[in-house]
C-alpha cells in the first residue's frame, strides 16, 4: 500500500514539477538568451 501511495504521490509530484518548469523555463529562457546572447555572438566572432 505504501508503494503505491509513493508512486501516486511521485507521479503528482512528476507533473508539478513538469508544469513548473515549463513556467520557469517560458520566463527563464527569455532572460537568459537575452543576457547570453551578446556571449554567443562573440563567441561565434572569435571562433571565426
């Protein structure tokens, strides 16, 4: 019985954090390409 409990509460816990990080990444992705960007483009110059 405690098994079960486990896994409902792991797959409940699975999809929480699913849709969590699909919020985090949506905002997250946005900032970082933002702040990152500038690194990529120089890195792709300095490769060159």
């Amino acid at each position: 019985m405690v098994i079960i409990e486990n896994q409902s509460f792991l797959k409940g816990r699975t999809e929480l954090m699913s849709v969590y990080t699909q919020v985090l990444n949506h905002t997250s992705i946005v900032q970082i390409s933002k702040q990152l960007l500038p690194f990529l483009l120089l890195n792709e110059l300095l490769e060159l």
